[in-house]
C-alpha cells in the first residue's frame, strides 16, 4: 500500500524566508560600510543599537503577546532588516534616545499588532522613520560633514552643537552624488552602493522589481514636469533618497503586491504621490508616506490586478471555444 503523502507536490527550494532576510542584510552591508566610512562611530553605534533593540523588542514582544507560536523553528532576521534600515535612513547626528523611540514604535505598534513576521501590512523601518519624522522634526535635521567628526560621540546623547545643514542638491557635481560624499542620511546618499545592492538582489531572485522600476521610471518621466527642468530629475532621485527606497523598501515580499502588474501599479502611484508631496512636507514624509499608502492598499491591488487576469483568461477561453 502506497501512502498518500509519498505523492503529495513538495516544493525544495533555497528561498526559505531566512534566505531572503539574509540576502537583504547582506545587500544592506554595501551602504552600512558607505555610512561607516562617512560618519564613523556615530553610524556604527546607531546601527548597531537599531539592529540589536529590534531584534531584542520583536523578540520580548512576540513572547507576550504571541506566547503559542514564538518557540516554534524559524530565524526571524527581518528584526536585524528592519533596523539596519531604519537607522540608515537616520541622519547621523540623531540622538540614541530617538532612535531607540522609533525602533520601539515600529516593533511594537507596526509589527507585532498586526502577527509579527511574516503578517504586517505595513514596512516597520519605513513607518518607524515617519513616526520619529513627525515627532522630533528639529532634531531630523541634525546632520554632519562626512569625514570631519568621525570620532564624535556628543550628538548620539543629544548635543547638536557639532551638526550642520544638509548639502543643496544645486551645488553637488554628479561624481558626488554617486559616492555620496556630502551631507546626508548615514546610508541613503551613496548611489553607486544602492545600485550595486539592487543589482545583487535581482540576481539572487530575492526582490520583485516590478514596483521599484515603475516607480524610477514614473519619477523621471513627471518629476521633470513639475520641477520645469529634466536635467533635475537624475540629481533628485540620487539626492533625494528615492533610489533607497526603490531598491530596499519597494521590493519587499510582505508589504507589496505580489503580482507583477500589482507592483507595477503600485510603484506608479508611489512616485505620483511622492511628486505631489515634495516641497509640500518634508523629503523624507514625501519619500515614505505614499510607501505606507501603498502598503494599506497593497491587497485591493492585487486583487484588482487578479480580477483583470482572470477576466483576460476567461474572455480567450470563450474565442478558443
């Protein structure tokens, strides 16, 4: 007598949600080093502290308030993701008190009331950056010169004496913008990283780009008609920290929409929103907000997408016949 479940359709495969959480951090690593070189202690602290409280927090978090699943098998390293990318889109002059304050709002509240891992419908480090966004605006303002304060400790306990004016995007030759050597976030300025990051992802399968090629492209095709000027439009995504947010943010598994046409949607209204944002509220705000837009919208997305699909499929099916 054969069993059944010699039969059954397993599926062997490398892309195990760990995997992919691992591939992300060591994509994060590229600019993790960029901000190091940068900022030096300051941006290894910051880091270091993101990564770590995440992690512990999500942990601790999970235990209370999910006690039946939290033993089970499973490397959770989406924590370690999560703060790696919050504090990289941390200017490097943000005090430890407000980072900790953001990993805590976006471990707690953002994940794990909506399940933990695997089951939040918004991006943690995202909503976690406009929440300290919104309420410690001054001190989202704190940043240094890169290579002038590398052992400079004051600002990580609040003394903004040291901090100085983020750099106008008017001034900075390209070369710069790539490199990413003038004052910006610890590790959203180095573009010539993030591409490498992106490039890296795509090649280990581990980042749908259907949303964050929609977006570059939807960016650079009206941001020009807003702006009056489409020599602007390349310093701007690179300036701006739009080309993080595509490579890091829009790719992801959990928070987008899962089908191809979805993200492509997705992607679309994330950079028609983010024009209408810019110059209204902040850089950041506009960056992230329509990100947590598209996150709450992502499953009416695919559903609109999967209703399409199958109406296509449905209406060639009657011609065949």
């Amino acid at each position: 007598m054969i069993r059944s479940r010699n039969l059954a359709p397993f599926i062997h495969t490398e892309m195990t949600a760990p995997y992919i959480y691992m591939t992300h951090i060591v994509a994060l690593l590229p600019c993790v080093i960029a901000g190091i070189i940068f900022y030096g202690i300051t941006a290894i602290t910051l880091i270091a502290v993101c990564a770590t409280a995440f992690m512990l927090l999500d942990n601790a978090f999970g235990r209370m308030v999910r006690r039946d699943g939290i033993d089970r098998n499973y490397a959770d390293f989406s924590s370690i993701e999560a703060g790696v990318i919050f504090a990289l889109m941390l200017p490097p002059g943000t005090s430890i008190i407000i980072a900790l304050t953001g990993v805590l709002f976006g471990s707690f509240v953002v994940k794990q009331f909506f399940g933990g891992a695997g089951n939040n419908i918004l991006n943690p480090a995202c909503v976690a950056r406009l929440f300290v966004e919104m309420v410690f605006p001054s001190q989202m303002e704190c940043f240094k010169t890169p290579f002038t304060s590398w052992f400079d400790i004051t600002t990580l306990i609040g003394n903004m004496d040291n901090v100085a004016a983020r750099d106008d995007v008017s001034t900075l030759y390209l070369i710069e913008l790539i490199a990413g050597s003038y004052t910006g976030y610890i590790g959203m300025t180095c573009a010539g990283m993030i591409l490498i990051a992106g490039i890296y992802q795509v090649f280990k399968g581990t980042v749908r780009m259907y949303a964050p090629l929609s977006y570059l492209v939807v960016l650079m095709i009206i941001y020009p008609i807003k702006d009056g000027s489409f020599h602007s439009v390349i310093p701007f995504i690179l300036f701006s920290g739009a080309l993080f947010v595509a490579v890091y943010v829009l790719g992801d598994f959990t928070t987008m929409p899962s089908r191809n046409m979805g993200g492509v949607i997705a992607g679309a209204i994330c950079a028609v929103l983010t024009v209408i944002l810019i110059g209204r509220v902040s850089d950041m705000c506009a960056l992230l907000a329509p990100v947590m837009a598209i996150n709450f919208l992502s499953f009416e997305i695919d559903f609109f997408t999967k209703a399409i699909a199958h109406r296509k499929t449905t209406r060639q099916r009657e011609v065949e016949l």
